[in-house]
C-alpha cells in the first residue's frame, strides 16, 4: 500500500497540471510536493508532537548544509512546532497554498512564513482533512490578530518570497490554526537541528508545587507560575511526575 501511496504521489504534480488545464482544476505545487503535503518517503520519522517555540527562535537558525531531496527530509524537516504570532499578512499562491506571514509578537521584525496546502492538491496524504480545517481557519481570522499555529518545519530555497525568514525557514505545512484565547504565553525556548530521536519531552513544570505533567494532560500548560522543560531538565530542578508516573 505504501507503495501505491508513493507511486500516486510521485505522478501527482504533473496529473494535476494537466487537469488544471482540461478542467480548471486547481494548480498545485511541484518542487518538493512531496515533503509539503506528507507523502514523502520520511514521513514516518515526522514526529507530531508540537514543540513550544517562537518565531524569532526558528529564524535565527542556521542554514542547512545538507542537500534538500525532492522526496526526502533534513533533519528539522522531521519535527513540528508551536509558535504564537501576529497574522500581518494572507496571499493566494500560484499553487493553491494559503500563504500567511507571520510575526513574533516580541519583535516584529522578525517574521517567517506558514503555508497550509489546498486539500485537493494531497492526493495520497492522510493530512487533507487537517490541511483543509487550517485553511477554512486561515480564512475568517482577520489580519493584525495573534494566532497560535502548528506545523512542520520545512526548509524553502530563497525565491523572492515577500515575508520569508532570512534563512528560509517556514511552517509547511499548517496542521493547526488557532486565534490565542488562552492568558498564559508560549516560552521563547530555542531549537536545534538535532534528530528527532535524540530529543526529549517538553513537560510543564509547575514551580509552585513542583509537580511536572505530561503532554496530553489536564494541565500541561494551565497551571500559574510554571515553564516548560525537558523532563530531564524539571527533575533536576526538582519536579516530580504529576501521579508518579514519568513521561518518557
């Protein structure tokens, strides 16, 4: 199955330029479709666990030295972040992805880019529905509005791109778009460019109690006086697994 899945997903960029042209259908992406819409051959190693970030903190990245496949994921590509940011701009590309640009609500200067593709142009991906859900989203927010969003790193070559980090970093695809409701903020933690399996879990330690939780849980993220940790680093600041059970 999974090889049927690839194959569809290797003929999808010119099937669709020619429907386009018969039918009107719309134009999708090519250059490295596949990495932007989940049908890569790395997309089993993607984890989907939302790491808390800032705008700021993923555009002061280096720039990748590795070759970029138009099938396979650098190793950034392999993770997905949470940021929370000023929608400034919205664009309709060529290739029917919503285009937004977003700013760090500390500074913003520092801005980069999230695209969410068209559902009818992932074919083959088991994210159309999520992709279709953060479009719909990216549509009634209004401009100037702090949104959180959720998606996975992608490095893109500089093309002249109006709002592109100057290290090419972007969120692509959009999994998740939110207006921020909630009081508390999402710390200004940096990245890495290290490999999935090497990184551990962010849990929330409330400081008060010194009680850490768990992704997932009632309140990772909720209580007052808290951060969020690797779970190595809130044991040795003294936290303790909420219900004695560790998340690892």
């Amino acid at each position: 199955m999974r090889i049927l899945s690839g194959l569809i997903a290797l003929a999808f960029p010119a099937l669709l330029a020619a429907q386009s042209a018969v039918t009107g259908a719309p134009r999708c992406g090519v250059d490295r479709w596949p990495v932007k819409i989940l049908t890569d051959d790395d997309r089993d190693s993607v984890s989907f666990q939302a790491e808390p970030t800032s705008v700021g903190a993923l555009v002061a990245l280096p720039l990748p030295r590795e070759s970029r496949g138009q099938r396979q994921r650098l190793p950034l590509e392999r993770r997905t972040f949470r940021v929370r940011a000023i929608l400034v701009a919205r664009r309709y590309e060529t290739d029917s992805d919503i285009h937004l640009v977003l700013a760090d609500p500390s500074d913003r200067t520092k801005v980069m880019i999230a695209e969410i593709p068209d559902s009818s142009c992932a074919l083959g991906s088991h994210h159309a529905r999520e992709f279709a859900d953060a479009g719909q989203a990216a549509k009634l927010l209004p401009l100037g509005l702090e949104i959180e969003v959720t998606g996975i790193a992608f490095w893109d070559n500089e093309h002249g791109q109006s709002g592109s980090a100057p290290n090419g970093i972007e969120l692509h695809p959009v999994l998740l778009l939110v207006p921020v409701l909630a009081t508390h903020d999402i710390p200004r933690i940096d990245v890495g460019a290290d490999s999935v399996a090497a990184k551990e879990v962010l849990v929330w330690l409330n400081h008060s109690s010194k009680v850490y939780h768990c992704p997932g849980s009632r309140y990772y993220g909720t209580t007052k006086n808290g951060d969020y940790l690797r779970e190595s680093a809130a044991i040795r600041a003294g936290g303790k697994p909420s219900a004695g059970q560790p998340c690892r």
